[in-house]
C-alpha cells in the first residue's frame, strides 16, 4: 500500500512538472518567434523532436517499425502539421495566453464531432459544457469588435479543431490496433507531419533565423524538454494514473500559459477576454470530470509534441 502510494505520488509529480513545461512553453514559443520566421521555428521543433523520439525508442530497444502507416500519415497531418503549424502560426500575431486557451478548447471539439464522426452523441452534461466553451470562444473573439488579432485567433481555434480531429483519429487507431506502442506511434506521426512544416520554411519567405542564445535555447527546451522529457513523463504518468485524472491535470496548461504571459510578456487580458478564459476553464473542467465519470478520458495523449 505504502509502496502504491509513493508510485501515485511520483506520478502526479511527473504529471505537474509534464504541465508546467508545457504551459510555460506558449511564453517560450511567443518569445522564440521574434528570431524565426513561424514555419521555420516549427520545422525545427517539430523535426528535431521527431528525432529526439526515435532515440528514446532505440535507447529503451523499441521496435521501430510500426504497421498502419497511412492512418500514421494522416495522423502527422493533423497532429503535427495542422495543430502545430496552425498554433505557431497564430503565435505570430496574437498573445500567448490568448492562443494557449483557444488551443485548449481541444476536448469540446472532440465533443461536438465525435457526434458526426464516432456516433457519440452529446449527452447530460456535456451540453451546458458546450455551451459554456462557445460562450467562452465568443467572449474572447467578440465578432461584434474585432482586432487586428483576429486571424491569430482563429488559427488558434483551427489548431484545437486540428487537435480534436488527431484525438479522434487516433482513438479509431487505437481501437484497430490497441498494441500499437504509443511511443512509437508518436515519433512516426510528427515525423511525417514535420514534412509538410519543413517544406513550407523552405518554399515561405522570412527573415534569415537569429541564432541567438535563447533562440537555441527555445529550439532545445521545444525539442527535447517539450518533447522527449515531456513524453517520457506523460507515459510515467498514465501508467500509474486514470488517464481522465491525467487529462484533467494537464489541462492546467494553458492556466500557467495565461498566467506565465501575464508577468513575462505583460499580456494582461481585458475584461471580455477574462470572462471567456473563465467559461472555457469551466467547460474544460466539467468535460474532464465526465469524462473520469465515464472511464473514457478525453485523452489529449496526442497533443503538445
């Protein structure tokens, strides 16, 4: 028993310093991004990540080869192509809090189109929790006057869509192939998503990269702490913790990304903008509290890569 509880202990640990990485990483993201142009930044992170797991895998002597790889393909696509490239992009113009909120609203699109997609209606109280994340997007893009952030902000919420459509993608994998390593799936698909990245810093014009110190700082802590550490730690985590209880956790992120861009980059939030991170934080928190209910976590296993 004592020994359980100390393996729980460890967990939640992992689990918080797993979150504080990647929420403090929306300021070091935002930061990064004034030394690269936003393809060539994320072709970085995401490739050299990409590589950082395939060392993980043959240090722990994992087989690299994996089978299903057109749905790895399509998964790369959107996993890494579209929610990444799409959230760096919106990085770009808009704030760091901002954007790591409108990503997160990631579990309500898995909500809304898992109904279409996987046949699972909206039930309960998944409504008011629907209705609670559009109030809160509503609040925060207020259509009625709108910024010169706007574009930044629906690439964000592009990226959570992008986001929410990997979950599902990869929960039909899953259930194809449910001894498909996770890690491995993982390594593949931001492989075959950094191509499209890669390509397009090629083919976009920007400003030659600053190879600054805290630039090589950024593109490390993005490769091998947001990435290998950050994997090594979610996989500890949900070996010995519900993955609801771990997706519930995480979903911490983007309230240290909030608060980390309020002192850092001094992006303090209006008061219309406060009101929709507060309804998005409460739609995020009954979702995860359903979803630990259910014992099927709305797992965003495939997310901050």
């Amino acid at each position: 028993m004592q020994n359980n509880r100390k393996n729980i202990l460890r967990a939640f640990s992992a689990l918080m310093i797993l979150t504080l990485i990647w929420g403090y990483n929306w300021v070091v993201m935002k930061s990064a991004l004034a030394y690269a142009g936003a393809f060539q930044f994320a072709a970085l992170r995401t490739f050299i990540g990409a590589l950082c797991l395939f060392a993980i895998l043959l240090v722990l002597r994992k087989p690299l080869r994996v089978k299903e790889i057109p749905t790895l393909i399509l998964l790369g696509l959107l996993q890494t192509s579209g929610f990444t490239g799409l959230l760096i992009w919106a990085l770009v113009e808009g704030g760091a809090g901002k954007t790591s909120v409108l990503t997160y609203t990631m579990p309500f699109w898995v909500m809304v189109l898992a109904w279409p997609l996987l046949g699972e209606k909206i039930r309960g109280l998944q409504w008011p929790a629907a209705l609670l994340s559009t109030m809160g997007m509503l609040f925060i893009l207020d259509p009625l006057h709108l910024g010169t952030d706007t574009l930044s902000m629906v690439l964000a919420v592009l990226s959570g869509v992008f986001w929410a459509l990997s979950v599902i993608v990869a929960k039909k994998l899953h259930q194809r192939s449910p001894d498909l390593d996770l890690l491995a799936l993982t390594a593949w698909q931001m492989l075959f998503g950094s191509i499209p990245i890669v390509i397009a810093a090629f083919l976009i014009p920007a400003a030659p990269i600053q190879w600054t110190p805290y630039f090589i700082g950024a593109v490390i802590f993005n490769s091998v702490f947001c990435n290998a550490l950050a994997w090594m730690l979610w996989l500890y985590a949900l070996q010995r913790l519900s993955a609801g209880v771990a997706s519930m956790s995480s979903m911490l992120a983007p309230v240290i990304g909030v608060l980390a861009a309020w002192v850092q980059l001094k992006e303090v939030p209006n008061g219309m903008e406060s009101i929709g991170m507060i309804l998005i934080a409460l739609s995020l928190l009954l979702i995860s509290v359903i979803s630990i209910r259910k014992h099927l976590p709305v797992d965003p296993a495939m997310g901050q890569d």
